[in-house]
C-alpha cells in the first residue's frame, strides 16, 4: 500500500538524515587513532627486545658512539602528565626521523658485514617508517607543527663486524628506552586527543 510505502521511505530518510550526526560524533575517532600510535610503538618495542636478546652482550658497552641520539634522561614518568598534545607529536616526530636515520645507516653498514639481524633490523625500520606515517596524519589532523631536525653525522663505515655489533647494540638500548617513553607518552595524550575537535 502507498502509506507503507510512504512510512518506509520516511524512515529510510531519517536514518540518512542522521548519518552525518553518527559520523560526526566520533570523537573516538581521534583517541583510536593514538591506540594505533601506541600499539605500533608497542611493536616496536618487542622488535627492538627481541633483537638485543638475539645479539646479546656479556661485557658493558661503551655508550658514547651515537652523539645525536635524541636526549632521553630529561623524560621521566612524571613529565607524563604534564605532557601538550601538538609539542609532544611534533618532539615524538622529530626523534621518530632521527632514529630512522640511525637505523638505516645500521642497515647500511650490517649488510656490508652481512650481519644476521639484517632481515629484522629491515622489518624494524619498515615499522618505524610506518609509525611515522601515522604520526605524520595526526599531527596533520591537529595541525601540529613539524620540528625540522638537523640530519644526523653518522660514521661512513665500520671496518670491523664488532664494531658493529657495539653500535647495533648501543642504538637499540637508546632505541628501546625511547619506545616505552613514546608508548606511555601516546596512552597519557589520548584524553587530550579525543577533546581536540
């Protein structure tokens, strides 16, 4: 009958009129979007563990290789609170593409020695690119500024395989003490995020 026809028609146009209402109020949108931050930064983190457990080091490494390495004895737990949303993606960004410079010179340099961990450090340097990626459409989102950081003077090569074995591993204990901040860093700004309309 036409009045059903016309009951249906109205109620198909309410549900389409409340469409844009449904996708506009997602707020968890934003806060989802650092999960992902968090959870690939988390990632991370294991790739980098598992690659200090597989090259592991009985004496003490010397720590001084690496003098561009982002400053991390200034971050502590209880900073996390006090953290802003746009400094800290931005900072988190900038230290994001310094460590990638690292890692694909460490790259560089294992392939020439054919060190084991190559597959790995190959796949942790595809994360970390990817990582950025998301980081980059955040701060997008947000309008964060990007931090431009100077590139990095890094060593042309490496002339022995221990001496490469002591920079992968110094760049990963660097490397990792940087992902646990980043990954409560992302968990504190959630409630920051999802507030930024």
């Amino acid at each position: 009958p036409p009045v059903l026809l016309d009951s249906l028609s109205l109620l198909f146009s309410l549900i389409l009129a409340q469409l844009p209402v449904f996708a506009s109020a997602s707020p968890m949108r934003r806060s989802s979007d650092l999960d992902k931050l968090s959870n690939q930064t988390k990632n991370l983190m294991k790739l980098t563990q598992e690659l200090l457990k597989e090259h592991a080091f009985d004496s003490d490494v010397e720590s001084h290789r690496f003098r561009s390495l982002p400053e991390m004895s200034n971050r502590s737990a209880n900073d996390l609170t006090s953290l802003e949303l746009k400094p800290t993606l931005s900072q988190l960004h900038a230290d994001l593409k310094l460590y990638e410079h690292h890692f694909e010179w460490l790259n560089r340099v294992s392939k020439k020695h054919h060190h084991p961990a190559v597959p790995k450090l190959m796949e942790m340097i595809k994360e970390m690119k990817s990582l950025i990626m998301l980081l980059n459409r955040q701060m997008q989102r947000i309008d964060a500024p990007k931090l431009t950081s100077a590139t990095p003077s890094l060593p042309p090569h490496l002339p022995y395989h221990f001496d490469v074995l002591q920079s992968s591993h110094e760049l990963l204990q660097h490397f990792k003490l940087f992902c646990d901040w980043a990954y409560r860093a992302f968990i504190s700004l959630k409630p920051k995020a999802s507030a930024v309309q």
